[in-house]
C-alpha cells in the first residue's frame, strides 16, 4: 500500500521536532523546506488529475535522509525509507535531485566519483521517469522553507549557496525546460496555481533570471543553447 501524506509527515518529523514551535528553529529549516515540497506537489498533481495524497507524500519524504547527513542525504534516505518498509516510495530521496532522473543534472556540480555515485547512476537508468518525479523536482526547485516561489527565486538561492558548477548551464536550462514541459501539459501556468505565491516574486522572475544568467557568465561557463 502507498504512504498517507499523514504517515510520511509523521516519519519525517519523528526524532527531528517535537512540537512545530521547533519547526522554527533554524536547524530545521530544511523540514519546512519538506513540508512545502509535499504542500505543493499536493497542488500541482491535483491539476493533473493524479493521486495528490501520494504526491504530498513523496514531498514530505523527499529530504527525509537529511536526518542522517546533508551531503549524503539522497543515498541515506533511501536507506531509510527501505528500512522503515517503503522501497517504493525510497526512490524519491534519489531521483528528486536529479531533473528527469538524469545523474547528470544535479545542483552543486556533479555527483562524486565513487560507490554511491555507480549505485544512483544504475538506480536511475533502472527506472522509468513518472510524473511523480518530475513534479517532485520541480517542486523541490520551487520551495523555500517561507513557502513556494518561483523556480527563478529559489534557483538564485540554490546557485548563491552551491555556487556555479560545469554542469550549472545543463541543470538550469533543464529546470527552465521541466517548468515549461509541465505547462504544456497542464495547459497554464504553474505558478497561476498557487494563490500564495508573492506577486513581488513573479514580477521578479525576469530579474532573478537574469542574475542567473550574470553568475553562470561570470564563472565563465556558457550557457548552453536548447
Ligand atoms: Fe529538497
């Protein structure tokens, strides 16, 4: 049986906060991030017309090995996930970084070379991509811990933090290429379905992406053409 939204928030929040007054502790920052992710994919598989608890539940687990370890957080959750007794649903903590389940275009650069790098590579080429996944990513590339922005505000936060990477070009066209496919299957805006998106956001997107475009051309990596 698929996980309730109910048991995959329950699972994130044990061991990690006790009341939600410690949801504002800076350490957790990173469960509000969850808790947005899963809130949104609620909304955006709704507009597709698929299982919107299972998609918020995906959300809520997605980041869920970051109670193990940050750096390895994809490997670990899905770990944890097996062993809690939800192979299925482990897959999220390790296709949600990559856009369309390509190891390829991750934030941050590239995966190490090692182990668990030949591990994800042969899990993801194992796998057919669901839409699922593809609203997990974009969900996850759409969420703030304050809530959901758009994917140019939130891609300027991630690209200040990890910094400019070889494969940065490839990972923001593809966001931008993930956003626009979703569109063209909704038939609208994605950001359109979300009453609480800021309006001062959406007006900046432009901005915003052009402060991206400045920080890739400033780390002199080129933007790759479609
Ligand atoms: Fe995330």
């Amino acid at each position: 049986m698929r996980i309730t939204s109910k048991e995959a928030l329950e699972l994130l929040k044990s061991g990690v906060v006790e009341s939600d007054d410690e949801l504002q502790e800076a350490r957790n920052k990173w469960v509000l991030h969850s808790i947005c992710v899963g809130d949104t994919a609620r909304i955006i598989a709704y507009a597709f017309g698929i299982d919107e608890d299972y998609a918020a539940a995906l959300g809520y687990i997605h980041d869920i090995g970051r109670k193990i370890s940050h750096p390895r957080h994809a490997i670990e959750g899905y770990h944890y996930m097996v062993q809690n007794g939800y192979p299925e649903e482990a897959s999220i903590c390790l296709t949600h970084s990559f856009i369309d389940n390509n190891i390829h275009l991750v934030a941050g650069g590239e995966v190490e070379e090692g182990e668990t790098k030949e591990f994800i590579k042969g899990y993801l080429g194992s796998r057919e991509l669901s839409l699922y996944d593809n609203i997990i990513q974009i969900c996850d590339l759409m969420c703030l811990p304050e809530g959901v922005t758009t994917l140019e505000k939130r891609l300027l936060d991630i690209y200040s933090r990890k910094g400019i990477h070889s494969n940065t070009p490839a990972h923001y066209q593809n966001a931008i290429g993930l956003k626009e496919k979703l569109e063209t299957m909704l038939g609208c805006s994605l950001y359109s379905l979300f009453d609480d998106m800021k309006e001062e956001d959406i007006n900046s997107a432009a901005k915003d992406a052009e402060a991206i475009e400045t920080m890739i051309r400033d780390n002199r990596v080129s933007i790759l053409k479609k």
